[in-house]
C-alpha cells in the first residue's frame, strides 16, 4: 500500500494535534510538520470537510481535534 504525500501530511497533522491537546496556529503546524501554510490549508480544508478539525480564524484562531484522538481510525483518514 502507498499513502501520497497529503495523506501523509494529514496524518501528521493529526497527530501534532492530537499531542497538543489544545488550538495550534496554521503557521506554527506548517513549520512543525516541514510544509508550506498554502499546502497546509489545502490539507485542513479537506480534514474539515471530513470532520476530524475545527479552524478558527482571526487572532486567536488555528486548528484543534474535533474528537478525541483515540476515537480516530486512520483508515478513515486515508480514505478520507
């Protein structure tokens, strides 16, 4: 089996997530997970859609696990 590179980055995403227990910023995940804040947001929008992350915009904005990361199947995010 072969994960392409958003997939890989989706899942590293998760799992900084999942590790900080609270909002990270999109630029301090970017830097954190080696890509850039376009391809980030690219890759948040579709774990948006899918129901694994809240954005939040403005100052105090960033990213946060919808649910707790025991409860998320890495299947689903691949097919995701």
């Amino acid at each position: 089996m072969q994960l392409n590179r958003s997939t890989d980055y989706a899942i590293q995403m998760l799992v900084y997530l999942a590790k900080a227990r609270k909002t990270v910023s999109s630029s301090k995940l970017a830097a954190a997970i080696g890509v850039s804040h376009r391809y980030l947001l690219q890759i948040s929008a579709k774990l948006r859609a899918a129901g694994f992350i809240r954005v939040a915009h403005g100052s105090a904005g960033g990213m946060i696990l919808l649910k707790p990361s025991e409860e998320i199947c890495l299947y689903e995010v691949i097919i995701g």
